[in-house]
C-alpha cells in the first residue's frame, strides 16, 4: 500500500533507498548458542542449531532494516513538508 499509493510520489517522499537511508538500516550483528533464546545489544543468542530458528532471526532483522528505512523516509518526508501546516497557520489557506 505505501509503496504504491505514497512513495510513488517522488516529489513528496523524495528519492528511492539512497546511500544515506541503507547506511543508516545497516548493521552488523552476531549470533551464539545459549539456554534461552536473547537478543542483546548486536548479539542473538538462539537455542537451537535449527535453520529455522536462524531463518526466523533473519527475517525479523531483515524487515526491521526494510522498517527503518520507511521510517528514515517518512521523517524527510515530514521535515521537506513541514512549510505547509506553517503556511496554513499563518495563513489560513494553501495555494498548491
């Protein structure tokens, strides 16, 4: 849905993904094997050797990346915007 109907337009969201926004997603972290499953600072400690377990880690990871650059996204968006309740309060109208 916001792929399609708000990130399509360019002149509101600005550019798709660029340097700035997946530095800022990306982040290097490392896995042990413990009694309890835990996620601490940049370490998972999973508690089984099952693929599965590190495929669901790696899903979860991977969509918290893919979510914090929808959020970096949404912030320029807010912040490039920001002039138009201004004007509005000022104002009273919008000449768009």
């Amino acid at each position: 849905f916001m792929e399609k109907h708000l990130f399509a337009h360019e002149q509101l969201v600005g550019l798709r993904h660029n340097a700035e926004s997946i530095d800022s997603a990306s982040d290097e972290m490392g896995f042990c094997y413990g009694e309890i499953f835990r996620w601490h600072r940049d370490v998972v400690q999973l508690t089984t050797k099952d693929a599965s377990e590190k495929l669901a880690v790696s899903f979860a990871v991977a969509k918290s990346a893919n979510l914090s650059i929808y959020e970096w996204r949404l912030e320029q968006a807010v912040e490039r915007n920001s002039h138009i309740p201004e004007h509005l309060t000022k104002y009273g109208d919008l000449h768009m």
